[in-house]
C-alpha cells in the first residue's frame, strides 16, 4: 500500500513537471511587449500592449501600457487599472486627447522568449479590445498577440 501511494505522488509530480500550468505564472514572468497578430482595419495601428514588471515602477506608476501610431508619431495609453487575476487580465487605459482603450482577455500560453522565427506569431493572450472616443465605443474586436520580452 505504502508503495501504490509512492509511486502516485511520483507520477503526479512528473506529469506537473511535463504539463506546466499557465496559472502558476506570476506577473513578473508576463512582463514583456504583446504584439498584435494580423489585427482587422479598426486596430491597425496598434504597435503593442507592453505589460512592466512591477519592481521596476514606483508605487502608484501604471504597470502597462498602449503603444499606437507609427515610428514618427507614436502615442502612449498608460493603464488607469489593470486586473491579473489566474490567467485572466482586464485593464482600461487612461484618456489621452479624448480616446482611450479597454481589454479583457486570457493567456493561454506562458510566455517564453522568441528561439526562432516561428516563434513570433506564436499566440500567448487573446482577447478583446475596445476604442473609446469621447465615451463611446468607437471599435471593439477580438484580437491575438504573440509575445517578445522586449529589451
């Protein structure tokens, strides 16, 4: 009996070693740039959704950030709040010049660093993302990002 029940807590800590949990992540193992997969005509501009490790921000600093626009003219959408609860995240950004942006989506996939080229558009968080204009909702759509640690 005292063997049965050793050789199933072996087997259940080798099949954790082998199927890793997303949810086990912690935020500093999601920080990095998350980049848009072939996004539809209402999001075309958006460059990335950068997610900062928190104990490189003083208390109180946005712990993320939108990136839109081109390399001449890029604006920045800190988050006002974020939520990481498991592997769900929802955040809103704050308003700048009367537009701003909301998601809610889900990893599904831990981030790793990028090996090879095929790497770049593997999937690691969906979904949905809002503009806002003025209050509105001027586009919402469901969106994939591919990962890169960044610098």
């Amino acid at each position: 009996m005292v063997r049965c029940v050793a050789c199933v807590c072996i087997g259940v800590l080798i099949l954790g070693l082998y199927f890793p949990q997303v949810a086990g992540a912690d935020d500093t193992e999601r920080a990095g740039y998350y980049m848009p997969v072939n996004p539809p005509p209402g999001f075309a501009d958006l460059q990335w959704i950068a997610l900062i490790d928190k104990r490189f921000v003083p208390s109180g600093s946005p712990k993320g950030l939108i990136r839109i626009g081109t390399e001449e003219r890029w604006r920045d959408f800190p988050f006002r709040s974020v939520s990481l609860k498991g592997d769900d995240i929802t955040f809103t950004t704050a308003s700048v010049n009367g537009e701003s942006f909301g998601f809610r989506g889900r990893f599904i996939a831990k981030p790793q660093p990028i090996e090879n080229d095929s790497d770049r558009d593997r999937i690691i968080l969906v979904g949905t993302l809002t503009r806002n204009r003025g209050g509105t909702v001027v586009s919402a759509s469901k969106l994939r990002f591919a990962y890169t640690p960044g610098d």
